[in-house]
C-alpha cells in the first residue's frame, strides 16, 4: 500500500486525493491553521497541521518534507501553485527519497525561467515572437529595450521571466511608459518571484490562447491530449477554458499539437505538463511557455479524452510507462470550464475573501463536474486564492455545451461572497461567445458583460446573518 501526502490545499487537493484513493493508497493532507475548517483535511486519510501561516507554512519546503517523512509517504503531489514549480522542492523530494509527481527539479528549473525557456524552444526551432535576453541592470537594460523597440516597434511585453499566474506582466505603448515600467516592473518581481529579472517580447495583437496537455513517461513516450483554448482571461490570468480549441482548421491544431510534443522532448519532460501558444489572426502560432504542472483547466481535457490525467500522473512519477500511444486518445465532444471565484467582478474582480457561504446549491445532472471544496456555511480564508469551485460542462456539440452551462449557472446559488456567476450568466448569452469567437482581448471588447444587478434580497441577508451568527458560535475565537 502507498501513502501519497498533497502539498496543496483547496479543490485541487481534493481533486488529487479521490485520484490517490481511487487507486487504493492513502492520501495524506497537509494544512496551515486558517484552513483548519476545510474539506481536505476530512476527505485525505490522515492529516498534518504544518503551522500557522497563512501561506508561510505550505510554502516552507523543510516543513511539508518534514511531514512526508513523519507521515511515511512514499510521493508528494504538488498540485498547482505553491510549491508545484519550484525546482528546490522536486529536489528536496528527490534528495528525501520521496517520489515528485511532476518532472526533474532542472526540467522545472529550465522551464520556470522564460528566458531559458526560450533559448531551449529556440534551438530547436518552435516558433516564438521575437524577444530580448534578461535586461541588463540599470541604464544598461533600458538601452537593451530601446535598441530591441527600434527594431520591432511598439507595443512590446515587459515581462518578469520567474513570472506566473498572470502576474508580472504589462503592455508597454510608448518609450516614456518603457521607462518608466522597467524599474517597477522589476522592484515587484523581487518582492514576488525573489527575482528582479524582466525581458521584452513583442506582443502579439488580439491573439488566441491555445495550450497543448502533453504527458511524457521516464522512458521517452509521448503523447498530448489535444488542445485547450482559454482566451477569456481577466489581468492575464484565465477564467473560461474550453476543449478543444474552437479553431476550424485541423491542420492548424494538428500542428500546434506536433510543436508541443517537440518542446517537450526539447526540455527533456517528465508527466503531465502544458504548453502554451498564442495564434495570431493569420493563424500564425507562438511558443509562449510551458507549465511544469497540473494546470486548473485539466478538467476540460479529461472530459473529452476520458482520461483521468491525476491518476496518470501518479502512474507514470511511480515508474510506470504509459498506459496509451497517441492513436488511442479520441477527443469527444466539447467542454467548458468556468472558474467561480469569490470576487467581485463589477469592481476589477477584487477578491472577496472572508466571507461565509451562508447558501449553497450547486447544479448538477448529465455532462456536469463540479470540482470545488465550498460547503454552506463555510467561511472563505482571505489569506488564499478565490477561486471557489471549478464548473466543467460536457456536451457533444458546442452549443449543447453552452446551453448546460447556462442552465447550471441559473442553478448554482452561491450566497455571502459576490461571485463571478452573474458575470458568466451574461457571458453564456452573449453572441460572440456563443459563436466561438473571442481572443484574450474579450473582456475589453465587452464591457456590457459587466451589466448585471446583484441578487441581494432579504432572504439572503437573513441568511447570511445566520451563518455568521452559527460560525461565530462554532469558532469561538475567530475575529
Ligand atoms: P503566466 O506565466 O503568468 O501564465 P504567460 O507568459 O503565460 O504568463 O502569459 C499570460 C497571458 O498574458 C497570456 O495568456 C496572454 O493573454 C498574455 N500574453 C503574454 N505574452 C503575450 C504576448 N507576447 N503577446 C500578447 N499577449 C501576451
Ligand atoms: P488503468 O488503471 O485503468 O489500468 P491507467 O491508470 O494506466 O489505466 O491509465 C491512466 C488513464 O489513462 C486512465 O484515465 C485511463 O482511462 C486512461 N487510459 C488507459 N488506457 C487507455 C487507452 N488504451 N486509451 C485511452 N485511454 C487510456
Ligand atoms: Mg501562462
């Protein structure tokens, strides 16, 4: 029997201990007291408190290898964030003789580093925009960036290279706001990568968003699942994902998958990983990076393949080969992710975090997942993301697919926090993503999205005021 700990929290963790149950080991479960409530402690077989945090603790590499060994697992899964990319852990896991469910600490090296990432696609010829080296410090950088706008004209992508989850990122329109940015745009990727380094790439105007899955065993097989599209983002960071891509020319996708595979044997990957694309309006594509991880939008991919892509990760980090070639992944079908945050899309998307989910009816029926770790009466922690819970609709056309979203979001009632829902009941209906046709671009083309009235009657004040009223009686000390 195996024992597996997931360093994770949130409805990733869950998502990855049914994987771990369902193959018949036991999950072990991590947790910072803020989360002392949460349904993964109750789901794993056994769980951890590794401190106080908040964060600090499921970021702290000593303590969650600490609890892996106290526990006596034999793997960590990292799920997505934390610790997931950071070359330091997958070593630190390797050097405890505990199994990483994800590939080598240098692949996560090499790959986490947009530069090196790069360089790496670039000899091996995958297309990329153009783009600068690291910027040199001081006056030295600035004149790197001139010299690079010179040449490619504006705008360009000031970007810090340890960047992720759309952070770190910003689109630079002239040569007074270049200046401006470099040093703030480097001061907040030390504070938040612990890394100052930025580099230019040229942007590329209204494109396309289209990622590559892609599996790799430990003894050079490869396949991809097929493509996602998750063009509909806000800050950068996405919100609706969607498989496979909407893009009619097959040839087109059929390539964009065959790059993928090249950019993975080019970096040497290990299990499942992304890789990300942007595709012009002449359908040209571009290596954007590769996520070394389990992404949020796996969902949508295993619900047109059928394959349990969490339960292959484990498979493949405990040796084994993979289980299927290439020609026996089908894609079926379409699917939609929408993520249901705890934020307040009428106001810039700000978090809403603190609060208690004082109702709590989720949709469910035929071609519908709900991936989330919500419960009614449950008070979100401020101090984590907001994403709440994951939507995935299957159908077998595209707008069969849209209309179960739209009869699951007139379903789901989430009371206490502003949620992302009314903004996607308006979205579902709105005539250009009923055909398919978006680019990251989107939400800036469509402000009307953002027209709704929030639902606030009296029913659900009262409501809410109970659930405080029962939290506040269950916690005596919370705040
Ligand atoms: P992260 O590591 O934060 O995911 P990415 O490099 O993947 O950063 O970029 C995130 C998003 O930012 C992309 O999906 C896209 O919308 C936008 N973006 C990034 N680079 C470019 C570019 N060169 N041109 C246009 N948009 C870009
Ligand atoms: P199992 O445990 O059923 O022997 P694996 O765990 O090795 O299968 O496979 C991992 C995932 O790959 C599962 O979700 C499974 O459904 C899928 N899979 C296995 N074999 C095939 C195949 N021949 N074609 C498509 N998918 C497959
Ligand atoms: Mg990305």
């Amino acid at each position: 029997m195996k024992k597996i700990l997931v360093a994770n929290r949130g409805e990733i963790a869950l998502r990855i201990i049914r994987a771990i149950q369902e193959l018949g080991y036991a999950a072990v479960a991590i947790y910072e007291t803020p989360d002392a409530e949460a349904l993964h402690i109750r789901t794993a077989d056994e769980a951890i408190w590794i401190g106080n945090g908040p964060r600090c603790d499921y970021l702290n590499i000593e303590k969650v290898v600490l609890a892996a060994k106290k526990a006596g697992a034999d793997a960590i899964h990292p799920g997505y964030g934390f610790l997931a990319e950071n070359p330091d852990f997958s070593q630190a896991c390797e050097e405890a003789g505990i199994t990483f469910i994800g590939p080598s600490a240098e692949v996560i090296h090499n790959l986490g580093d947009k530069v090196i990432a790069r360089r790496i696609m670039q000899e091996a010829g995958i297309p990329m925009v153009p783009g600068t080296p690291n910027l040199a410090a001081g006056e030295e950088g600035v004149k790197q960036a001139l010299a690079f706008t010179a040449q490619h004209g504006y705008p360009v992508m000031l970007k810090a290279t340890a960047g992720g989850g759309g952070r770190g990122i910003r689109r630079i329109e002239n040569e007074k706001q270049l200046k401006a940015e470099i040093p703030v745009a480097r001061a907040e990727a030390k504070a938040a990568f612990n890394n100052d380094a930025v580099y230019l790439e040229k942007v590329v105007l209204d494109p396309k968003h289209v990622e590559v899955q892609i599996i790799g065993d430990k003894y050079g097989n490869y396949v991809h699942l097929g493509t996602r599209d998750c063009s509909i983002q806000r800050r950068n960071q996405k919100l609706v994902e969607i498989a496979p891509s909407l893009i009619q020319d097959q040839g087109l996708l059929g390539r964009i998958c065959a790059t993928a595979i090249k950019a993975a044997q080019a970096s040497n990957y290990t299990n499942a990983g992304t890789v990300e694309f942007l595709v012009d309006k002449d359908h040209n594509f571009y290596f954007m990076e590769i996520n070394t991880r389990l992404q949020v939008e796996h969902t949508v991919t295993e619900m047109i393949t059928g394959i349990d892509i969490v339960r292959t990760q484990i498979k493949l980090a405990l040796g084994r080969p993979l289980s299927f070639r290439q020609e026996d992944v089908h894609l079926r079908g379409h699917a939609i992710e929408m993520r249901i945050n705890a934020e307040d899309p009428q106001n810039n998307f700000m978090p809403e975090g603190g609060k208690t989910v004082s109702v709590y009816r989720s949709p469910g029926g035929y071609g519908v997942r709900l991936d989330g770790f919500v419960y009614q009466g449950f008070t979100i922690p401020e101090v984590y993301d907001s994403l709440l819970v994951k939507l995935t609709v299957f159908g077998f056309s595209w707008n069969e697919t849209v209309d179960r979203l739209r009869r699951c979001l007139n379903n789901f009632v989430i009371v206490g926090p502003k949620t992302t829902i009314p903004f996607y009941l308006n979205l579902v209906v709105d005539p250009d993503f009923k055909e398919g046709d978006f680019t990251t671009s989107y939400l800036d083309t469509h402000p009307q999205l953002l027209e709704y009235k929030e639902q606030d009657d009296e029913g659900n004040k009262l409501a809410r005021l109970i659930a405080e009223i029962h939290y506040k009686r269950e916690n005596p000390y919370a705040i």
